[in-house]
C-alpha cells in the first residue's frame, strides 16, 4: 500500500505503467530509450477510494481522464525513466491529495437593504449620463 494522505492508501497493484519513447531533442539517446513514461490509473473503479473522492478526482483531472474513469499521466522531462515515474507518480498523489479536500460548503446570504439602495442609486447615476448623450432638443 502507497499512503497518500495520513487516511487514504492506494495499492501498488492499481498504477498501470508503461513505457514509450521521448519526443523532442535528444539524439540519438533519444531514438534507443524508452525514457518516457505513462501512468494509468482507474479512478472509477478502484476500492481504495471513497466514492466522493472518485468523482471530485474524476473533475479535477479534466482532460487528463478518460470516458472510462481511467486517470492517465505522461512524463517525459527527463532523460531517465525511474525520474520520469516518480515524477507521474508525484503528479497522480497531488492530483489525489487535492481530491481528498472537501470543499467546504457555501451559505447563501442576501444583498443587504443598503447595498440594493447603492446599487440603484448608481443605476439612476448611469441613466442620468446616458440620457444626456443625446441630441440636443431631442424631437426627431
């Protein structure tokens, strides 16, 4: 078990990697390594997850998500491939750690009396202006 937060583990067993080669420069290095890595990782399905979580991670991955709930992560930055994974690794418990916050809940407030009054007060201002921008005698 790999601990994200100080409540919440996932199994080793749920990243899938698999390896692929580096786009950009590089030379030849970069033609005979799979240095590049992607990380896959199946939000929707996976038990280690609270169900509340699994669907704010699915947002918060955006396009990084697929159809199927399935998280996917690619890094190439570096020019070794155990660097790479940690760094989809790294990137895959932040986008979890952030998940795992509970938005906290918004009230619903009202305008108080005196802001409606300002409010009104600088409509009735606005209207004065825009009624002075006409022609002068105003019968057309």
């Amino acid at each position: 078990m790999i601990p994200i937060t100080e409540s919440l583990s996932i199994d080793e067993d749920e990243l899938v990697w698999k390896a692929a080669r580096a786009s950009g420069p590089g030379g030849q290095h970069v033609n005979k390594t799979s240095t590049a890595v992607e990380l896959r990782f199946d939000a929707r399905n996976s038990p280690s997850l609270p169900a509340d979580l699994r669907g704010r991670l699915e947002r918060l991955a955006g396009s990084r998500a697929t159809l199927d709930g399935v998280i996917i992560i690619f890094a190439q930055g570096s020019r070794s491939q155990e660097m790479n994974r940690q760094d989809a690794r790294e990137r895959l418990f932040d986008l979890i750690r952030r998940a795992a916050l509970v938005p906290k809940r918004r009230k619903a407030t009202r305008p108080t009396y005196a802001s409606k009054l300002r409010r009104l007060d600088g409509k009735t201002r606005r209207s004065g202006v825009k009624a002075l921008r006409g022609r002068p005698g105003g019968d057309d």
